[in-house]
C-alpha cells in the first residue's frame, strides 16, 4: 500500500480522535546534530523557531563541538539527546550497519567490557561538551536496541543516571511501511521491555521513517504521520541546510524546507498537536 492510500485512509481518525485531539502531545526530534555543518545549521535555526521539541547528538561527529555552545543557548524547550554511535567514523568501534547488526544477532558486537566502556566514554563526551546529562539516548541507525548493545547500554544509564533519562523505542503502533517494520524488528519490543524492567521511560509511538526521497512530498508524509501517531509518540526527522548532493541530501534539506515554512505550525494547529520535548518528565508511562 503506498503512503498516498495510507494516508487517504487515515484522514478520517483526525475527526474521530474529537476531543482527545486537544490533548494530543507529541516530539519531535531531529537527529544527527553534528554529523554534518548542514544538519547542525540546520538543528539550530529550526530549534530557534521551535519547530523541532528535541534533537539527538552524535558527540563524535565533526561539527558537534564546534556548534554545541550555539545549540546550547537556544533555549531551555528544547530536549538534548545522546545519538549512541556504532557505525560511523571516528568512533573507535564504527563498523558498517549490516556487518554491526549480523555481529548484533550471531556473535556480538564486542566483549561486554569494551562495549561498556564505548558507551560510557559517549557519555562523557556529551555531559562535558552539553555541560548536562543527555535527557534521552537514542542510536544512530538506532543501534541502541541491538542485542549485546541494549544491555550494556541500560545498566550504564541506570548506574549513571538513575532513570533520569528516556529511551527511544522505534516501535510503532500502527502499520507505517516495510521499513519502520524491519528497523522496529531488530530489537524495538524488547528495548521497551526491558527498559520497563529498568524504570526508564519511552515514547509511545514512533513515525517519520521514509525512504529519503522526494517522490511524495514531505508535507504529505507529515500529514499522515500526524493523523496516526498515538499521544506522546515521537517523531524522527534529519533536516539539513544545503541542496548540493544526491537525492538523499536533497530529500533531507526538503525538510528543513518544510519546517521553516509557515505551513507547519498551520498543520500542528490544524491536527491539534502541541510539541513537547523528549524528557522523563513529559513522556512518564504513568502521565
């Protein structure tokens, strides 16, 4: 089924929701801050306008020291993640997704104590670089719910934390395509049940999962994403300033595009969404 008929078919749970509509609060995150000038550019300007609620920091990225001061004074409305890296130079145990991930489920990526000790130096880069402890972890390429990296990665957070962080699922709660099925599948149930088990909280819901093309345009996929996504669910996003590159490249600066248009806060108001950052606080199982 193409998002096109998805979305047609979904139109109508705006009016159904009625009421409850109101009430609906929602992240949405971009990820990748200091992958990229672009993408850090990017994050900056549009956290300004408070278009995105959080974003996610790939603390061994190029640009992320350079531009963290300038994301820091944005403002205080905007969630600060850790964006776990296993895949991408110059982290010290980067291998190539589909290698990490056949590693993930057969042998393990790496002895439990190098593991632990990649998690823990991210962390510290991001609390001395941010001057804070991240309010959420995610993964690039969402690594983190991979089996021999999830474990680790609770017991560094609960000894170092204490809960006070939440845990990205990737599980959605409807059906949003082949591949948010297979990036959920490689570990997004389980994360959930074992951060249960660990007092970490999650997001309910997860959408933004596309194939980085332009061939249905990105207000379109907003809008059905919208008309679907459970109350405080998340939603992913990796903007970018710059049309120079491939189809990818220009399908991510197609978001920024639309983020900084008028026509995201007439939609948010229209789907009766309010934007909330990615903390503990906000996104509590129990609230």
């Amino acid at each position: 089924m193409t998002v096109r008929k998805q979305f047609k078919m979904c139109l109508p749970c705006l009016n159904e929701m009625g009421d409850q509509a109101k009430f609906r609060r929602l992240a949405v995150c971009a990820d990748d801050f200091g992958y990229s000038e672009g993408a850090s550019l990017s994050i900056i300007a549009l956290a300004a306008r408070q278009a995105i609620s959080s974003t996610s920091c790939l603390v061994d990225g190029r640009w992320f020291a350079q531009y963290a001061a300038e994301l820091r004074s944005v403002g205080t409305n905007l969630a600060l993640g850790l964006h776990l890296n296993f895949t991408s130079p110059p982290a010290p145990r980067h291998s190539p997704l589909a290698p990490l991930v056949l590693k993930a489920f057969t042998t393990g990526v790496a002895s439990r104590q190098v593991l632990e000790q990649e998690i823990a130096r991210q962390c510290d880069l991001f609390e001395q670089t941010m001057g804070c402890p991240p309010d959420f972890v995610d993964g690039h390429k969402h690594v983190h719910q991979l089996p021999t990296i999830r474990e680790p990665l609770l017991d560094e957070l609960s000894r170092r934390y204490d809960m006070r962080v939440v845990l990205r699922s990737t599980v959605p709660r409807v059906a949003r395509g082949p591949k948010a099925a297979l990036i959920a599948s490689l570990g997004g149930r389980r994360l959930e049940r074992l951060a249960q088990q660990h007092g970490f909280d999650f997001n309910r819901d997860f959408a933004g999962v596309y194939d980085f093309t332009r061939r249905i345009p990105y207000a379109e996929r907003m809008r059905w994403w919208l008309s679907s996504i459970s109350d405080r669910g998340l939603i992913m996003c990796h903007p970018q300033i710059g049309e120079s590159g491939g189809e990818k490249q220009l399908a991510l600066a197609a978001e920024h595009t639309f983020f900084a248009s008028p026509e995201w806060p007439v939609l948010l108001a229209e789907s009766r969404t309010e934007l909330l950052p990615f903390t503990p606080g906000e996104f509590a199982q129990q609230a």
